[in-house]
C-alpha cells in the first residue's frame, strides 16, 4: 500500500521510487546467490558464483540509475542510462553464459537431438517475443525506449533459459521452488511492457509502475528460496528423474501463435513479419522433432517386439525347466499328473491307461559303478522308454529310479504291449563308459475306469508294479480288481 501511494505522485517521483526500489532488490538476489554459492557444490556451485557475480553487476549499475534519478532533471523513464544497461548486460550475459555451460546429465544421441529440438523451440519463442519488444521501440524516437525494450527482450530469453534447464534437461541448478518465481517475473515483464512502453515518459498510474517492479521483486526471490531450501536439504536442487516428454515447447508454440494474432491487426510490419519468420521456424522444429519421435518410437516397438519374443522363449524354457526332470529331460511328477488328469476328464473311460515303471537292482549299480555311472545308466533308459512309446504318449520320471508312462486312447491289449516293448528294450544294456550296464524293470499297468482318478490310478499301478517285483522281477502286471500288495 505504501509503494502504491509512493508510485502515485507525479512522472519524476514515480521513477525516482522506480529507481529507489531497484538496489536493495538486486543486493538481495546478489546476497541470496552468494549463499547459495557457499552451500553448493560441484558445477552448481559455479552456476550460482556466476550469477552472484552478474547480480552484483546489477547493483552497480542500478545505483548509479538511482543516484542519476535524484540528481538529473529532464528525461523521467524506467529505461536505464550508458552505466545501467552497461552493467545490465555484462551481468544478464554472465547469467546466460552460466546457463549455458552448465553440465547436462548423461545422455544417448537420440536423447539429445530431443533435448536441443526441445530447447530450439522454447528460444525461438523467446526470440520472437523479445524481437517484438525491441522491433517496437525501434519505431519510437526515444532511444532509451530502445534499450529498454532491449534490455526487456533479454530478459524474456534468460527466463527461456532457465525453462529449458529447469524443465527439459533434470538438472537444473536450482529447486523448482526457486526457479518458479523467476520464470513468472519474465511473464510480468511481458505484461508490463505491453502496458507500457519501457522509455514512456507520460504519467502513467500506479499500479503500472508496481507491475513493472514486480519482477525484480520475483527474479530476487528465487535465489532467497533456494538458499532457504539448501540450508536445511544440501541436496535441494534442480536434480530429479526426467520425464519421457515435455509440454514447454507446445507451450512456446502458443506464446507465438498468440503474439502473431495480437500483431496482424496492426497491419503487416517488421514485428508482424519477424514473429511470422519464427514461427515458420518453431513449425519446421516440431515437425523435426516429430520425426525423430516417430523415428524412436518404431526402433522401441522392434526392441519390444524382439524382448517380447525373448521373454516367451525365456517363459518357455523356464516352463520347461519347471514340468521336466533336469537329468533325463522326461516330464517330471507334476507334469505328469497335470497331463493325466487333463487326459482323464478329456477322455471315455477305459481309454487311459499307466503305467509304472521301477528299475530293480538300481542301487547296486550306484554302490558298485559310483553315482555318475548311475546317471548315465537313467538317462539310457529315459532313452528307450521314448523309443518304446506312441508319439502322442507320456514319459516321466517321478523321482529316483521309478518311471510312469501315460498311454492315450489305447486298450488294454495296447497297455500290455507296450510293456512288453519296454522290457524288451531295457532288456539290452546300457554302454556306461566301456562298461555295459544292463537295467531290468517291474512295470506295474492300471487303466482307467469311470470314477479313477490321478491318484487313484497311480495307487493302482503301483500295487500291480509290486506285485510284478514279487512274481519275479523284469516282468509286468496288470491291476485287477481286489488285488493287495504283496508282503515282503
């Protein structure tokens, strides 16, 4: 309220408060950035000793424009004098040049024809914003409209930096929270400068001059917040996960295609044909930058389609690791009782028939020949269970030396027969290194009635299995009704 009553007095005293306000702003933006410097580290740190040093320019030169205010009499204007815009730039270039040597975080090539496509489009915009400011006051007779505009333009294009680290690049040198307030003071700018000329030198009410200090007011802010922040978090800076795509550009989009509407109702210009130029050139951006996306997005979907069809052969072998036995690589247990289910519900009773195969003499083997040679002596045999069955059949190993083989529509004479193959088949011995092995077997036979099922079925085969080991051992037996395990 009180810089209001103080903005409200005639076009001198206006611009002598204009003035009076612009030193202890810059002092706090040069104090804050200079604590900040202290707290930080790395190439942050040296971001914020650049800026310290630019602010520090700001405070020079927008002293000697306050002194200037209150001792010259003549020219009222916000528009700084020589010392001022001297100081100005040599400051604002600091800051940019801070900005742009800045270490953006690892990136791919892809990743960094985005970044700068992405970054082209955002100072584009800023550029036609800022030629817009300086292309007006050019057509005015007051040369410090000129510098003023000028100096406004640049402030546009250091705001349009700070965007594209802040948001584009994840690793900005300050928080969020800092940078905010410093990009909303290029907005105000803007603001103010459509509602008044930088080097107007007319009576012009408060609350335009209050806009037109109000970024400095925002820009000094942001190191306060950032210092505020650093004190209590070392870590509280602009570093974070980067996000997969960015709105800044379309948002730069808008900024000029607005700006070129607000420009062709004054007739066709040099503003009018420099904001067309630029967005001739932003379309010609996004059209690139569109390109390589669709570029990335077809190489993604070929390295999905590729990891797609490596995970199902990666599904397929760990299915397979999981329902086979890892020696004989046969169906194991599971699978296996999975199978005879499936082909119980699926089938008419009598159709289905197992069979229970069990080595006799096996552990003798693995006492005198060692483990190994017992191994082997497995895998020969899964062998010729194989060889011995119909396509369409299962074999499985169920764990140490027993075996069950899962016939499908077959009958009773089929069941039979097929242990009789098998037998035959173990009956010729196994070359365990130079040594023959030979693994004679009991094989136990149940098939399948109306109400059997995988348990059931088992538990049949394998009283007709043991009752096969005490009628004599290689030979087979088929469950009948009422049949009992035989003692011993």
């Amino acid at each position: 309220m009180v810089l209001l009553l103080a903005l409200a007095g005639h076009a001198n005293s206006q611009v002598r408060v204009f003035w009076l306000f612009q030193p202890p702003l810059d002092v706090l933006l040069a104090y804050s950035s200079w604590r900040v410097f202290q707290i930080a580290g790395g190439a942050i740190r040296r971001y914020w000793r650049l800026q310290a040093i630019g602010a520090s320019l700001f405070v020079v030169g927008d002293t000697v424009q306050c002194v200037l205010a209150f001792t010259r009499h003549g020219q009222w204007s916000t528009a700084g004098g020589d010392v001022q815009s001297t100081c100005f730039a040599a400051g604002l270039g600091l800051i940019i040049v801070a900005m742009l040597i800045h270490p953006l975080p690892g990136r791919t090539g892809r990743e960094a024809l985005a970044f700068w496509l992405d970054s082209a489009t955002v100072m584009v915009g800023g550029v036609v914003v800022a030629w817009c400011f300086a292309a007006g006051s050019a057509s005015q007779d007051s040369a410090g409209s000129l510098v003023g505009a000028l100096a406004a333009g640049a402030v546009v294009l250091t705001s349009a930096f700070a965007a594209v680290k802040l948001i584009l690049s994840g690793n900005a040198p300050m928080h969020r929270v800092a940078a905010v307030p410093m990009i909303v003071a290029a907005v105000v700018n803007a603001v103010g400068l459509f509602v008044a000329p930088p080097g107007a030198t007319d009576h012009l009410p408060a609350h335009v001059y209050l806009v037109r200090l109000l970024p400095s007011l925002l820009i000094a802010l942001g190191p306060r917040n950032q210092e505020m922040l650093a004190r209590f978090d070392e870590t509280a800076f602009g570093s974070r996960r980067r996000r997969p795509y960015s709105l800044l550009p379309y948002g730069s989009i808008v900024v000029v295609f607005v700006t070129m509407l607000m420009m062709m109702p004054q007739g066709i210009d040099t503003r009018l044909w420099g904001v067309v130029g630029g967005f001739g050139i932003i379309v010609a951006l996004v059209v690139a930058r569109q390109l390589a996306a669709f570029h990335d997005n077809t190489r993604l979907i070929d390295q999905l389609d590729t990891t797609l069809t490596e995970l199902r052969e990666h599904e397929r072998r760990l299915r397979h690791q999981a329902l086979h036995d890892e020696l004989t690589g046969l169906a194991n247990r599971a699978y296996f009782r999975e199978e005879t289910t499936t082909a119980l519900t699926a089938s008419r009773p009598g159709t289905v028939a197992l069979l229970l195969v069990d080595l006799d003499g096996f552990k003798a083997v693995n006492d005198t020949h060692g483990h190994a040679a017992g191994d082997l002596l497995l895998a020969g045999v899964a062998e010729k269970l194989r060889q011995s069955v119909r396509s369409g059949d299962l074999v499985a190993r169920l764990g140490g030396d027993e075996f069950a083989v899962l016939l499908r529509d077959c009958t009773v004479h089929d069941a039979e027969q097929t242990a009789k193959r098998i037998l035959r088949a173990l009956a010729e011995p196994v070359t365990v290194g130079e040594t023959p092995l030979r693994a004679n077997a009991s094989i136990g036979i149940a098939c399948a009635e109306e109400r059997d099922d995988v348990r059931s079925l088992l538990h049949d085969a394998d009283m007709a299995m043991y009752a096969s080991k005490h009628q004599g051992k290689g030979t087979w037996k088929r469950y009948e009704a009422g049949m009992a395990p035989a003692a011993g």
